[in-house]
C-alpha cells in the first residue's frame, strides 16, 4: 500500500467523447479551466491533451498548447503540467482488402521530433511517451510508437531536462522501458504510467496488474489507471499495488450510472476514496520534490 500517493488528472483525452459528454473540456480556456479545477480539488498533476475548438477532435496544435499552458501558469494554483506527446503518431488503414492508402481521415503520422514541438516551445515538468504500437479498440487504427522513434523522442525529452512519463500498456512495453534505461536515455527516478484495461492491451484485473508491477524496474515511480467504470475502483487498486493514482473525463466520463463527471468531481472521489483507506496526498511541491521536477 501507499500511504503517500499523488493523483494525476487527465482533463479531456483525445478521444471521440465530444459528442457525449456534454461539458467535455475543449477550447483552451476550459482545458485550462479543468486543469485548475482538478489542481483545487486535490490533483498534483493535470494531463494535457487539445483539441480543435471548431470540432472537438484531438489535435497537436502547438498554438492551442500555448494557451492553455499560459493561462495555467497565469492562475494562481500550483499544479504540475504533462503535456501528451502522443498525438502524431496515429495510423487508421484503409477497411478489408484494401488496406492502403491510409485512411486520411484518421491518419496523423509526423516524425518524432514534429511530435516534440509543444514540448520543446513550452517546456512542462512532464511529457508522456507512449511506450509501444498496439491495436487500439478502433477497428483499423494502430497507435504507432516504433522503437526507433521512441528513442529519438527520449533522448530528446532528455536534453530538455522534462521528465517523461512512460505509458505502460502491456508487459513488452516494460521491456523496452528497461531497454531505455540500459542505454542511458532515461534519468532517476523514472516515472511509469500503468494504462490498464484498454483493448488491446493489458487487462485491468488484479493478478495482471500485479504481474506488471512486480516486471517494473527497480526504484520507478509508478501510478495507475483503468477506464470506464473501472476507474474509480481501480484508485484503490493503484495504491494497493503501491502506485500512485489517476482519474480523469479522458479515461471515464462518468460519477456514478448516468451522472456525468467533473474533473474536479473525479478527483475529489479519488481523494475520498485514498483518505478513507488511510493515504495522505501529495501536494505538488511534495510530487516535484519526490520526481526530481524543476518548476517552470
């Protein structure tokens, strides 16, 4: 169990949820909004995606970045950014027979470094890397993260001194993260996202949960999460496993059955949940301190 874990909130997500939620976080302001929210209710991180103010979907508009990262460091909450890095790297092929061309609809694959553009402009505490290409629930789209393209990447999240958070989503994910760590392109303490029960990945039951913690590497800081329903319940899973703990509108929309969320109404679940077991929460001085973290 720990006794001390942090909560990260992951405010709005990339995925096709605009239609659904009615007061998902969209434009800059409300991503930037959500974020404070989250940060008041007891979260020590926020998670960063944006999305198009004119459609809803998930973009890489360094420009929307710049906005809400602004307007955060703008208020007067403490809160410690993680800006995704996983946009552009989404590959959708064509149905049946005809796999190519790519479907250009859902297509988005840049080069590594164009993926690194926010990062290197706005420069957050933290920035996530997606630690491998799996089949993602869609019918025909690939989350695509070649080994080579990782390594670009973390080597150059390294030179910029952001911490990466690495987004575990099955057992070989972890193995190329040791891979990283041999070859120097990760610093201490390395910080491991454990995304559990998304098709196709790991599922979120407890011995596959466990069998992934027990494969971490020794000394990483770990958290993790599930989706959907499982999300709340899973709070108290993560802590158990020794982890700390994410909830947020990107993973699970809803309070309880029929009730839509807030941010800020996930996170105060997480931290209910966390107290009543006898945690304390970490603040984000606490969280930069325990994550090597320079302040920006």
């Amino acid at each position: 169990m720990n006794f001390e874990p942090f909560i990260t909130c992951a405010v709005t997500g990339s995925g096709n949820t605009q239609g659904i939620h009615p007061d998902l976080p969209i434009t800059p302001e409300q991503i930037a909004n959500a974020a404070i929210e989250a940060a008041r209710a007891g979260a020590a991180i926020a998670h960063i995606h944006v999305r198009d103010p004119e459609t809803g979907k998930g973009c890489r508009d360094v420009a929307l970045y710049r906005e809400v990262v602004e307007r955060v460091r703008a208020s007067d909450t403490d809160v410690i950014l993680n800006l995704t890095a996983g946009m552009g790297g989404d590959m959708v092929f064509g149905p049946g027979e005809t796999p190519l061309p790519l479907d250009p609809a859902g297509t988005d694959m840049v080069g590594p470094m164009e993926r690194l553009d926010h990062v290197r402009e706005l420069l957050p505490e933290i920035c996530t890397l997606d630690c491998g290409t799996m089949n993602f629930a869609e019918a025909d789209y690939v989350m695509t993260n070649t080994p080579g393209m990782l390594r670009t990447m973390a080597a150059e999240v390294q030179r910029l001194g952001v911490r990466p958070e690495l987004e575990v989503f099955d057992t070989g994910h972890l193995v190329f993260v040791k891979e990283l760590i041999r070859d120097g392109l990760l610093d201490d303490p390395v910080m491991i996202q454990l995304c559990m029960g998304i098709p196709y990945g790991a599922p979120d039951d407890p011995l596959t949960t466990m069998a992934m913690v027990h494969q971490l590497p020794p000394g990483a800081v770990f958290s993790g999460f599930s989706i959907g329903r499982n999300q709340l319940p899973f709070v108290a899973m993560a802590a158990l496993a020794g982890g700390n703990v994410r909830v947020g509108l990107e993973d699970n929309l809803y309070l309880g059955r029929g009730e839509f969320a807030s941010n800020g109404q996930l996170v105060e679940r997480a931290v209910q949940i966390l107290t009543g077991m006898g945690a304390r929460i970490l603040n984000p001085a606490e969280v930069r301190t325990k994550l090597k973290l320079t302040k920006r």
